[in-house]
C-alpha cells in the first residue's frame, strides 16, 4: 500500500478511536480535509523581505498586503472570508483601487486568517499563505505542508528559524518542506545591471553551504518587483517605458543614476513626475533601467518584454523549483503533515486505543521508502554520507532529489520513449544492485545504494 493510503487509514482509524472527544474529532476532522486539498506553501521571512510581493508574483495580480495570515486558493469566482474568533467566517468585499486588489476586511483588527479564493490557473495545485512579519515559526507551519523562506542574505536569525522549522523528529526525518529565497535580488550589488546574474551566483553559493544544505532542497534568488511587473504590466506603463527608451542614452544617463533624479522637476521628456514615481513603485530604479534596456535591445513590444522580466526576474526558477520540490511530492507532503498532526493528538490526548497507532505511525516514518529517500538526500547534501563524486549526482536524481517522475529521476531532458527509459533504469538497477552487495564498501554507501536500488525498482511497474 503506498504511504498516501496508509495514513489516510490511519486518519480514519484515529476518527474512530477518538469519536467521543469533540476536540480531537473537531482536529481531525480539519486534517482530513486538509488532506485532500492542494500543497499549502507558507511564505514566510523578516519584516520588509517582500513576502506580500513575492505571493502576488506566484498568484499572477497584486493585492494590497494585510497584517495577518491571507490565504490564496484557487476558486471559480472572486471572495473573501475573515475568520476572526469562534463562529462562522465573515464574507467581505474584493475591490479594485488603484490598479491593486483590496480585501476589505474592515472592522475586523487583525484577523486571525484571512481566505481569498482567486480564479487563477497558478493556484490550481497550490493553496500560497502570505503570513506577518511576527510570526513564530510554529505559528507559520502550524497549517502549512511547505515552507518558502525569503531572505536577503543567510544570517544566523535565519538558520534559526529553518532549524526550528524542522525541530521535530518527524520533521527531520522527512527533510522535504523548505525551498529559501533570496528575495530582492535586484538590490544585490548596489543595483548594477549586473545583479540578477550575482543573485544567481549567490544562490548556487548557498546550496552547497553546509549550514544551508541540511535545512532546505533548494536556494533561488528572485527580484520580486520585477516577476510582479512582469505578471502585470500594463499598456500605459509600457507606453511611458517605451517613451523613455526612445531618448538617447546620454539625454537620460544621469536621470537613471538614482530614485531622486528620476522623479526630479528637471527630466528630458514630458512625463509627469507622478506618472515617474509610478513607474519607480512598480519596478525599482534597477528594473526602470533593465526595461529600457530589454526595450532597446528589441524586446519591444509587451508580450516580449513580459516574457523577458518573468525569466530575468527568477519567477520562472521559483515556480519550478515548486513543482519539483512541492507539487510533484504533494503525497508525501500531506503524510508528513498528517503523520505531525497524529503525533500532537497522541501526546496531547494519550489514551490506551490510541497505542497501535502509535506504533504504526513510528514504523511508517522508519520504514516508508519515501521517508528513506528523503533521508537520503539529506545525508547526501550535508555530507552525513558520501559516495564517490562519480555517482553521488546520479544516486540523488534517482531517489528523486531534481524531480519525482520516470524522466527527472533517470536524467532525460527530453520526453524520451518508455523502451529508452527503461533501457537507462535497467542498467542504473544493475549498476546500483553491484554497489548495494559490495562486501568492500562502507556501510553508509551500501545502504545508500539499497535505497536507490529500491527507487530504481519501484520506477519498473511505471515503464511498460
């Protein structure tokens, strides 16, 4: 039976065994909803790291930021419901005000969740949780299957916080939740056209850091001003990008230098300073130069222009790097969550029936192959365990480390045919089958060969 099925029983077996506690049955009866539904994603970070901007990015429209949790779900049609206290959520408006959207939660101060359901193809596989700047990190993962942690650059606060997000022993044991972001990639470098490309060096910096290895799958940089704009231009902010771009480079040089300069009374084309202060809300003064440029260089018309800031920006890596590490695991991200939340009702509520399920659930999160892998991975990437240098990159595709389907796991980047796959997956299973009964090997290489092997074989029902 797969891990997904064996807890979903064990969430049903708890509903019977604790059926006349009305708090345990209210508990997991959520977390069988929850169970159900699409990959929840906390975005989480300092104040002022551009969480609600990173969130709109992903959700494809801006809306006005809102101190609290605001929740971002996939709907047919645009609502709002506060829940703030005990009784039934409070429906309110959406309004569009200065080409943002507003939820108007109006009396209600400080809400403890705001629900927005949003018609946006970006919110069809994930539910995004845009959460404030005070939360403790319990308070962010409380509701959460996945973690997007943004910061500027790795500092101790923020170890600490990725460090508590895994302090559990489930938790550790199923390293699989946290993607990190370097937000505001733009700023890198004093704002230099070159920024993006530094951002990106950054990131590939950290994933190889052993302080940030162990406590997150991946590291992206992204310019969150940027991937909004590129999901939102419109026609009269292109109109004034393009006015700009068509002066000469000398005539604007010196406006471009700074955020005062150009919304400055003295500017060599007639645009209003509002319409300039605009344009710098929306993109930075590095992005006003970047589209000039992009502009110049032939990405002249919207659709082009919009193409070139979502890729620049690092929306595009963000994205996939979520489906790889989120989406792609929502079965095993909703076990972990589900396998935590029967871990807190058994130790909140012990009782004598509940003692067999207890049990199950240390020999699922021991024994499931999906808990192995991750495991693996994460022994890999710390260097708890290491395999030569030849095989170390192929042991990680293959247990699912750069993506969990036929094609990412054996390497292809392109649709190879079921006959070419299983040809690769035969020769890995017997290569990895050699390195698994090498009596000459170290103990930590033998078992971790025993996992890929396992992978391998569970790959082989998939290609007929």
């Amino acid at each position: 039976m797969t891990l997904d099925r064996v807890v979903w029983s064990m969430l049903q077996e708890a509903s019977a065994v604790y059926r006349d506690s009305p708090r345990a049955t209210g508990w997991l009866r959520s977390q069988v909803e929850r169970y159900t539904e699409p990959v929840r994603i906390a975005v989480a970070g300092r104040p002022g790291i551009g969480k609600s901007t990173v969130v709109n990015a992903l959700v494809g429209d801006e809306f006005a930021p809102l101190d609290s949790f605001v929740w971002y779900r996939g709907g047919a049609q645009a609502r709002a419901h506060v829940f703030a206290g005990p009784g039934r959520p409070h429906e309110v408006a959406v309004t569009g005000r200065n080409h943002r959207r507003h939820v108007e939660v109006g009396q209600f101060d400080r809400p403890d969740r705001v629900v927005v359901e949003w018609p946006s193809r970006s919110l069809r596989d994930v539910v995004l949780i845009d959460t404030p700047a005070s939360a403790a990190p319990e308070q962010v993962l409380g509701d959460a299957d996945a973690l997007l942690y943004l910061m500027r650059h790795v500092q101790d606060d923020d170890l600490k916080f990725l460090q508590a997000a895994n302090d559990h022993p489930i938790a550790r044991t199923a390293a699989v939740h946290t993607v990190a972001v370097l937000a505001r990639a733009d700023e890198i470098g004093a704002g230099r056209i070159d920024a993006l490309s530094s951002a990106k060096q950054i990131a590939r910096r950290y994933r190889r850091d052993v302080a940030v290895q162990p406590l997150c799958q991946n590291v992206v940089s992204v310019a969150g001003l940027l991937a909004v704009a590129g999901r939102t231009l419109r026609e009269d902010e292109f109109a004034a990008l393009r006015a700009l771009s068509a002066l000469g480079r000398e005539e604007l040089e010196d406006h471009l230098l700074s955020a005062d300069r150009f919304v400055g009374e003295v500017f060599p084309v007639p645009m209003e300073p509002a319409v300039r202060q605009a344009l710098l809300g929306r993109f930075g003064i590095f992005g006003v130069r970047l589209v000039i440029a992009l502009i110049r260089q032939g990405f002249d018309t919207q659709v082009k222009l919009t193409g070139q800031l979502v890729q620049r920006s690092g929306l595009g890596e963000l994205r996939d790097s979520i489906a790889v590490h989120f989406t792609e695991r929502r079965e095993i991200l909703k076990a972990r969550s589900a396998l935590l939340a029967l871990d807190v009702l058994f130790r909140v509520e012990p009782r004598p029936a509940a003692r067999k399920l207890m049990a199950d659930l240390e020999r699922v999160v021991a024994s499931a192959h999906d808990f192995r892998e991750l495991r693996l991975v994460a022994a890999l990437q710390s260097g708890r365990t290491r395999l030569p240098a030849e095989v170390q990159a192929e042991a990680m595709r293959l247990v699912g480390a750069e993506g969990t389907n036929s094609l990412a796991r054996l390497g292809f980047d392109y649709d190879a045919d079921p006959r070419e796959q299983r040809e690769a997956l035969l020769d890995a299973l017997v290569r990895w089958q050699a390195r698994a009964a090498d009596v000459h090997a170290p103990n930590d290489q033998r078992r971790a060969a025993q996992v890929v092997v396992r992978s391998c074989e569970g790959l082989l029902p998939q290609l007929p």
